[in-house]
C-alpha cells in the first residue's frame, strides 16, 4: 500500500491559481471545486491556500491596470461561491474587497461601494458561515495574548536620543510605522512595536463593544451569560491599562479611543431607536385665563378680521405626523425622495442603514428635515407629497 501524498503549498497553489483564473473566465466556481477535492491535504491547508491564490490572482488583475471592474468583482463572486461551497475562509470575500479598495482609484472605488451596498444580504449569509462561539469567544487565547503584553514593558526612552530625534516630524510629533512580520522567530520585535500592539489592543475594545452592545441586527449567538459579561469588564479594564501604558502618548491615546467607542454608542442608540429627528419641539406655552374685556375684545378681532388663523400647512413637521406618513409610504418612500430633492447617495445610505421599509421611509423625512431646518413645513412635505401622487396621505394627516 502506497504512502497517502503529501501536501506541496508550491504546487497546490499554482493548480488554484490556474483554476482561479479558469473560474473568472466562465462566471463559476466550478474550476476550484474540482481542483480542491482533488489536492491531498487536510482541508485547513488547501483552503489557506486557495485564499492566496485568489489574492495572487487579484494581484495580477490590478497590476496589468487594464482589466475592467467588473474581472474584480467576478472574482469577488467567486470567492463568496467558495465560502458557500466550503473551500476557502469565510474571511477571504472580505480580504479581496480590501486590497481592491486599497489599489483602485476613487472614481472606480465607487463601482465597488455600490456592489457591496446592493449584496447587503450576500455579505450576511457569507458572516453567517463563521463559527461564532469560537471567533468571538475565546477566552483562553484572549488572557495568554494580553498576558504577554503585559509583562513585555514598551520603554519609550529605549532609543537614543538620536533616534528619538530622527523619529519626530518638523511639528515635534513622533512617526512611528506598522511592521506586522510573518516569521515567528522576529516575534520579539514585532512586540516592541507599539502600533502593533494598539492594533491588537484596539480590536479587542471594539469587540467588546459590539458584543455588549444593544446593536440591531445582532445574531441572537451573541448573548452574553453572567460570566462572559464578567470577563469582558475586567479584560476592559486591563486593555485600557495597557493602552496607557503603550508609548507614546498613551494616557492621551486611550482617552481618545473611549471618547471615539463613547460617540458610536451613542450613534448605535440613536438608530435603534429609529432615527428620531434632532430637532425638539418647542413645549405648548400655557396662557392665562383672559378675563370678560379680553375676550369680548378677541371676539371683535375675529369677526372683523377677513382671514383665518395658521393652518396645519404652515406649521413644522412633527414626530408624530412624521410617523404616520412614514407608515403610510411604506416601500414606495423612494418615489418621495425624487419629489424632497434626496440625491442617489442619501437614497442607498438610507437602504443600508435598515431593512425596515417603514424605518427607511421615516429617515428619508428625517435627513429631508435636517437638511431644511426651519424651511421643513408641513406645506412643502405636502406639495411633495401631492407632486409624487400621494393625495391620500395628505387628506388624512393629523394636525399633531
């Protein structure tokens, strides 16, 4: 009996890369099937190896700079089909989208947002194939990492002075650049790196975040017991002393990175709580009761005076009112946007935000409100509204 084969990274990455291209040629996925069940190896290793093939091949599209848009974006499909099929690193669409992003020009990096903001749910099913108990929850791996940040002490007095001189810009700030190695024997000089170690640091605070957090969306896996709530506080508390105690300038580092983790909180709590508008109602002043020549002097007015008192149309937008004709749009707010002068861009930021048709709809009123400010009547929304054919919101609005 013959020996099973043994795996070769050299020549298993040149049979994907083939089959990669192969792959981008005819739109299917097919091509790295057929090359992955055939490789020996364990399936760790071809799937390390088919995502470096793909960024190989990435790699040569971008540097012939005559390949169109769309070979990158095929190639992106391609990879989520690899994830779908098991194959490649659910990571590796994310990976791709990077280094594309990087390397494009702007005027091309639009053609990319606009495909990952039109795959919303591609890009979910692609999250929902992480294992996420595993990714996201690994204790033991956490408190070794940060154990040994811990007791490697970054001195920023290390350098010579002439060091320190050469490292500062004409402004006195320091420049410091990230070196990330992949030799595991350069180990001890990557954590003298302290942009490395904000990195990693970083991370874990956002982490923490989302994982506390009341975000929408969120994957019902993500709950918290008792005890992982636990560890997250005190592995908080540790990240933050490490972040102060990281040169240079960490004190000031870490104040700035919670006031920035402080401000997306908030962020996360206005859209959950739908959006509502920034502008606050003024409180209904209570007048005193007039007394009998008052009033008979108000009646006179009234009854000499030709025209009536404000209307509804004159008045600002409400809350409420803003509610109810959101309810009442519906899928069809984006015939509105036309109508309240929303530009394409405030359109698909809008649809990326939320799924929720009736949230999407009161946004639109929302963004169209705080760009108009005082000029946001109820007159103008009702000619938009009447102008984009919607009469029958308008004859049932409340004046409230």
């Amino acid at each position: 009996m013959s020996p099973p084969s043994l795996f070769d990274f050299t020549e298993a990455r040149d049979i994907f890369t083939a089959a990669a291209k192969s792959a981008v040629d005819i739109r299917s996925c097919k091509p790295l099937t057929n090359a992955f069940s055939q490789l020996p190896g364990n399936e760790t290793e071809k799937k390390a190896t088919l995502d470096q093939a793909l960024r190989g091949v990435l790699e040569e599209q971008i540097v012939k700079q005559k390949v169109d848009v769309g070979d990158f974006l095929s190639l992106i499909y391609i990879s989520v089909d690899g994830v779908t099929e098991g194959i490649c690193s659910a990571t590796a669409p994310f990976l791709l989208l990077g280094d594309v992003l990087d390397c494009l020009p702007l005027d091309q990096c639009d053609k990319i947002f606009s495909f990952v903001e039109e795959n919303v749910s591609t890009w979910k099913s692609v999250l929902s194939c992480f294992n996420v108990p595993s990714i996201v929850f690994s204790v033991q791996y956490s408190d070794e990492t940060l154990a040994v940040f811990k007791s490697f002490k970054l001195d920023d007095m290390q350098a010579s002075k002439r060091k320190l001189e050469e490292m500062r810009t004409a402004a006195g700030d320091h420049v410091y650049f990230a070196k990330f190695l992949t030799s595991e024997k350069l180990m001890d000089l990557q954590l003298s790196d302290s942009n490395f170690r904000r990195h990693i640091l970083l991370q874990y605070l956002i982490l923490f975040q989302y994982l506390k957090g009341q975000v929408k969306f969120k994957s019902s896996s993500c709950v918290l017991n008792d005890d992982q709530s636990l560890w997250i506080e005190d592995t908080t508390k540790l990240v933050y002393q490490l972040l102060r105690e990281t040169p240079p300038d960490g004190d000031k580092f870490a104040l700035m990175f919670e006031h920035i983790l402080n401000t997306e909180e908030n962020w996360n709590s206005w859209k959950n709580e739908g959006c509502p508008s920034f502008v606050k109602e003024r409180p209904a002043k209570t007048k005193p009761i007039p007394s009998i020549r008052e009033c008979q002097s108000l009646f006179v007015d009234k009854v000499n005076c030709p025209f009536p008192g404000p209307s509804i149309q004159s008045k600002a937008v409400t809350n409420s009112q803003m509610d109810e004709i959101a309810a009442k749009l519906g899928s069809q707010w984006k015939t509105l946007a036309d109508h309240l002068e929303m530009s394409e861009k405030e359109i698909r930021v809008i649809e990326s935000d939320s799924e929720d048709v009736e949230l999407q709809a009161k946004m639109l009123l929302v963004a169209w409100q705080d760009r108009e400010g005082t000029q946001a009547t109820m007159e103008s929304l009702v000619t938009a509204l009447n102008s984009a054919g919607f009469s029958n919101i308008t004859e049932g609005l409340s004046e409230t």
